[in-house]
C-alpha cells in the first residue's frame, strides 16, 4: 500500500509541475507579445520615417530600465 502511495504522490507532483511549466510559459509568451506588439505599432505599422529628406527608415522606440 505504501508503495501505491508514494506513486500517486509522485504523479500528482508531476502533474502540478507540468502546470506550474504551462501557466509559466503562457505568461511569458503574452508578455513578449506585448512588447513586440508595442515596437511594432510604434513605428513600423505608422510607416514613421527618420528624415524627410530620404525617407530613410522607421523610429523604434528604446526603453532603459
């Protein structure tokens, strides 16, 4: 009996792990969404250029932290 315990006690920590790994993983990729989403709306969407003499490129926001 105790070893039919000790299996279900490792099943339900391996359980809890893998949702721990998933809700982690979903947080994560939400967030890199939402900060690729605001360079990309920044700039490149709004086609904003750099100089008005060449129309050279497109402005990227830079945080630092």
């Amino acid at each position: 009996m105790s070893n039919l315990d000790n299996i279900n006690k490792n099943k339900n920590l391996l359980v809890e792990n893998i949702i721990i790994l998933i809700l982690f993983t979903v947080f994560l990729v939400f967030k890199s969404l939402k900060t690729l989403s605001k360079i990309f709306t920044y700039g490149i969407i709004k086609k904003e250029i750099l100089t008005t003499k060449s129309n050279l490129g497109v402005d990227i926001k830079i945080k630092i932290k």
